[in-house]
C-alpha cells in the first residue's frame, strides 16, 4: 500500500484516550509507514500545557499501546516521552509530516522554526479536523474531564433528557449493597479523599460534613432519615442559607426534575442545594453519571456507615448499565 509519508510524528497528552484521540491516530498510520507518538510527561503537561491530569504517563503511554496492538499499528509505531515541545522532531531529518488539529498548528510552525535553524526541512503539517459529538460539540479531553461525555464522546445528559426513570425489582437488592467503597465514620472517609470535590446525598451526611466545617458542591437533602421525616428546614441541617432547588422525585424513581437540577449544578454551578420532596436515595446515579471525573460522591449506609462512590470512567460505565436497567418512562415535549 502506497502512503503518503514514510516517517511521520504525532503528540499529545492522550489524557482520557477518546474517539477523537483514537480517529488522530487511525488517520496518521493511513497516511505514513511509520509514525511515532509522541506522550507528554506529567511535568510537561502541567507546566507547560497547564493541564489538570487524570492519568499518569505510565497509564496515557499503556492506553496508547493497547491502542497499537489493538489495531495491528506496533510494528510501525514508536512512542516517545515528550520533556518539551519539540521531542525527536527538532533533530531528526527523516521525519517528513506531523499530524496536528487546528489547535495544536501552532506548535508544529514552532517546531518547523526550530527546524528551520538547524537547516533541516521543514515538516508537512497535516491538520485533522475536530472529532464531534452526536449533540454537535468536539469530544475532548475537557469535556470528559468534566463529566459532560463519555470517551466516545456520547452525552450523558441524553440520558436523562425528558426521561423519568423507576427501579426494577432486581435492582433493589444491588442498590441495598453499597456501591462504593464502605467507611464506618465520616471522618475516616474524609481522611481517603483530601482536597477532592464532594457531593452529599442524604440529610444525615449532609448534617454531619456541615457539622465538622466540610463544604460540599452539592447538596441533596430530603428532610428523611431512613425514609421518617426528621427535619424542617435548612438550619436543622447545619445550613447558613435557605437557597435551594425544589423538586419532585418518588420513591423508587429518578425524574426529570431532580436529573436537571443536578446537571444545571453541574454545568451552570446553579444551586447548592437540591431539597427533593419525595426521597433522593437514587440522586446518587445522575449525580455519578453527570459529575466530573474525580468527584467523590457520597452517601449513608443505613446502620453500616457511609459510602463513597469514586466517579471515573469504569464507576460511570457501571451506572450507566444500571440505568439500562431501569424501567424508562420518556417525556414528549
């Protein structure tokens, strides 16, 4: 097969390997022989890209591997650590392309100029475009960051979008069982996860984190302790304000009123307190689906302690087949 280029680079971060990480890579090993990839270090990234890493080096250059190998490219690949912006391409005169999105060209004229100076050719820089989503918007590592999609770039709020949802049967025993990891003093779990962004769901947890000087991002609260009502208003809960967002969700159910409010906190930061009437056991699922990776949400454990749910990919693709689950009522607008 006859391609365009012998000897081409790429770069990145690959931090949350996404389809449109994934479509870079297939469209530079259909135009070069050979093409090496260049991976940013946890310095260089932070430093001088100024990025919030998820991953390390170690787990971004293994999901390129495994991408490699996946797809049969590891014979005609090499990865490289990038300690700067300019790695093998400032010095190596084979290199004849490199494979950029509109945001990065402006790297790859630097890169020329380095060339340039050294009387070495300048490379062809081949610019592919943006990887969209389905609702129009680029995947990317931010947005997956942020909990707006997952990596292959689908939504997670269309699965909320005019939808009510009910427990199944089967399910009620999965969620009477904790569904992260299990602490028996708030304290204890507060001490596993330092400086990380909370969510409370439940009033006895959200009483106790205000009670101890612990903020949380989101509050969601329904005045019950094990389903008795047990307060009247904010200030019992530990509260200095009254603001909140009122909504309606059954026992059993996740409606639309309460998904929307927690996926306004989330992209809009409206309203740190969602007051449910009804009960908000089950907020728990959209605020996992539609939290930013990282955030840690958590939750009583009736007579055992208090759970922690870790929101990462793998924790956001488990809720997500719960959901599948579900018995699903779709709203016509």
């Amino acid at each position: 097969m006859q391609r365009d280029f012998k000897n081409s680079v790429l770069g990145g971060t690959f931090d949350n390997l996404h389809l449109g990480h994934r479509k870079l890579i297939d469209f530079a090993f259909g135009k070069s022989d050979f093409v090496t990839i260049g991976i940013s270090s946890n310095e260089f990234a932070r430093s001088y890209k100024g990025k919030n890493l998820t991953n390390s080096f170690e787990l971004r250059k293994k999901d390129i591997e495994d991408y490699l190998i996946i797809n049969n490219y590891s014979a005609r690949a090499k990865i490289v650590e990038l300690k700067d912006l300019y790695g093998p391409t400032a010095d190596d005169p084979s290199i004849e392309a490199i494979f950029v999105t509109d945001d990065t060209r402006h790297g790859a004229e630097k890169i020329n100029e380095k060339r340039n100076a050294r009387n070495l050719l300048p490379l062809k820089i081949v610019i592919f475009p943006f990887v969209v989503a389905a609702n129009g918007n680029r995947i990317s590592s931010s947005a997956v960051k942020k909990g707006a999609m997952n990596v292959q770039g689908e939504d997670y709020w269309t699965l909320f979008e005019n939808k009510n949802y009910t427990i199944g049967g089967h399910l009620r025993s999965i969620f009477a069982k904790p569904q992260g990891k299990l602490f028996s003093t708030i304290d204890e779990l507060l001490d596993s996860y330092k400086e990380r962004e909370i969510v409370s769901v439940g009033d006895e947890t959200s009483k106790n984190l205000n009670e101890i000087g612990i903020k949380a991002a989101l509050y969601i609260v329904d005045f019950k302790i094990k389903r008795l009502m047990r307060f009247n208003n904010l200030a019992e809960l530990g509260f200095d304000t009254d603001q909140k967002v009122k909504v309606f969700n059954p026992a059993g159910d996740i409606s639309i009123e309460l998904s929307r409010a927690i996926h306004d906190y989330f992209t809009n930061h409206f309203a740190k307190v969602i007051l449910v009437d009804g009960e908000e056991d089950l907020a728990v699922v959209p605020c996992v689906l539609m939290a930013p990776l990282g955030t840690i949400i958590i939750y009583g454990q009736p007579n055992e302690g208090v759970v922690a749910v870790e929101v990462t990919e793998g924790s956001k693709n488990k809720f997500s087949n719960y959901l599948d689950d579900f018995k699903l009522q779709t709203i016509k607008t």
